[in-house]
C-alpha cells in the first residue's frame, strides 16, 4: 500500500460539515459536471460518480435532479472552479478548491481567513507542487464474491490506476463495510470507470482527490490547534469545496481513541 493508503489512515477528514453543507456541495459538483459533460449521466462519466457520492451520503432524488436542472438554466450563473494555495501558522501547505459565481468574494473571504489565523495567502503554484492530483474509485468488496486482487490491480494498472488496496470503514450505524478504493492518474478517471462499469463492480463512490508528495509536518500541539482553527474556518465557508493540508494529525487521532 503507497502514499495514498498512509494519507486516508492519517487524514482528519472534515470534506463535509453538517448534512446542509454536505448537499450544497455536492449539488455544486453535480451542477459543474452536468453543464461540462451533459446532462445524461449515462454518457457523463465524471456526473454519475458524483450522482453515486451523493446517493451514498443520502442526498434527496430531488436535490440531484434540481442540481443537474440548474446547469441548463439560462439565468444560471456559471461556477468557476478556483484554486488558493496558502501557509498556515508554522509552515504548514493548505490548499483550497473553491466553485464560486464570485471569485472576487471568495478570494477576499480567503484571504481574510489567512490573516486572521496567522496564515498568508500566496500566488498560484505556492503549493500544489506538493500535491498529485489524483481519481479516485470505491467499490463494494463483496463477501459472496470474492475478488482476486492480484488480476484486479493488474487489470486496473492497464487503466491507470496506481494503487489497489482493500478497507475496513465504519458507517454511521456503527457497521463495518468493506471496500476497494482504486487511486490513479487524474486523466485515468474515465478509463478506470468504464472497466468497473463494464465489469458490474459496485460504485459506492468516486471522484478526485489531492495526495501529499511530501512528509506530513508534525508540530507541537498548540501549533497544531492553531492551524485547525484556520482550516476549520475555511471550510465552513459556502464557496470551499476542498481543503487539503499537510498538517500530520496522527497524534491527535490517537488521542481520540
């Protein structure tokens, strides 16, 4: 297991607030990919991944139809898909995807985060230099059919994928689940999804993702509790879609458990 593996083990995961935040997201994703690829999911590769995301963390039929609606809208403003790139207190590389219809208030929002909590705003390439860009795919592992998962990745490599590995998650209920998560190249997402598709694997999710290409920065607690209140902050707001970091928080999730 390589880079992406360690990464998700280690990862605070806070993509999502409150289930409010959580459907105005993944609304925004839906509406960018129906007005890129179309509005048919079954020849829109990237939208019916995120229609399963959203599916998954049971979103209303009818908030996916409206989402996938506005992008015909004539009065329909366009999102832009905007990326900030940043330091928090003590070093630490944050980088922000953002779906905004006003650029000029999300970089002003931002940027007034940063300066708040010690951080600065820095030009485009600061960061993301420090991150690869990846897809990535999950699938349910299915107990009564067993996957080989040697011809698996072997298979998947063909596609574009570069890491294969099996996980255990624990859903709200307290259920442990099995999965396959599939990371590859971020030009690989349609290759990789047309081989699950064809070979009838269980989507349970898909999308992309930014994986660090540099050690996580261990800091001292206070510090660390510094840099949380930034991220925090940043994604609380409507425009954040992502935030990513390179803050290693293992020492406070053991402290958790």
């Amino acid at each position: 297991m390589g880079r992406a593996f360690e990464f998700r083990k280690e990862r605070k995961f806070k993509r999502w607030g409150h289930m409010a935040r959580v459907f105005t997201r993944l609304g925004k994703e839906i509406t960018i990919a129906a007005k890129n690829g179309g509005s048919d999911p079954n020849f829109n590769p990237t939208l019916r991944a995120i229609i399963q995301t959203a599916k998954t963390e049971n979103m209303p039929k009818d908030n996916i139809d409206r989402a996938i609606k506005r992008a015909a809208e004539k009065d329909q403003q366009d999102y832009k898909e905007v990326v900030y790139e940043g330091y928090g207190p003590h070093g630490i590389a944050i980088l922000i995807e953002t779906a905004t219809d006003n650029p000029t208030r999300t970089v002003a929002n931002i940027r007034s985060y940063f300066t708040k909590f010690g951080g600065t705003l820095q030009t485009s390439g600061s960061v993301d230099f420090m991150f690869d860009h990846k897809c990535f795919f999950k699938i349910r592992d299915n107990a009564e059919k067993p996957v080989d998962m040697d011809e698996l990745e072997l298979e998947l490599i063909d596609c574009g994928a570069d890491e294969v590995f099996k996980a255990e998650e624990e859903d709200k209920d307290g259920n442990v689940n099995n999965y396959i998560n599939i990371y590859g190249g971020y030009k690989s997402f349609g290759t990789i999804q047309k081989y699950l598709d064809d070979h009838k694997y269980e989507l349970v999710s898909g999308g992309f993702e930014r994986i660090p290409t540099v050690d996580l920065k261990k800091l001292p607690k206070d510090q660390m509790e510094e840099n949380i209140k930034l991220i925090d902050r940043i994604e609380e707001d409507d425009d954040v879609q992502n935030v990513y970091h390179l803050l290693d928080l293992s020492d406070m999730e053991e402290e958790e458990k």
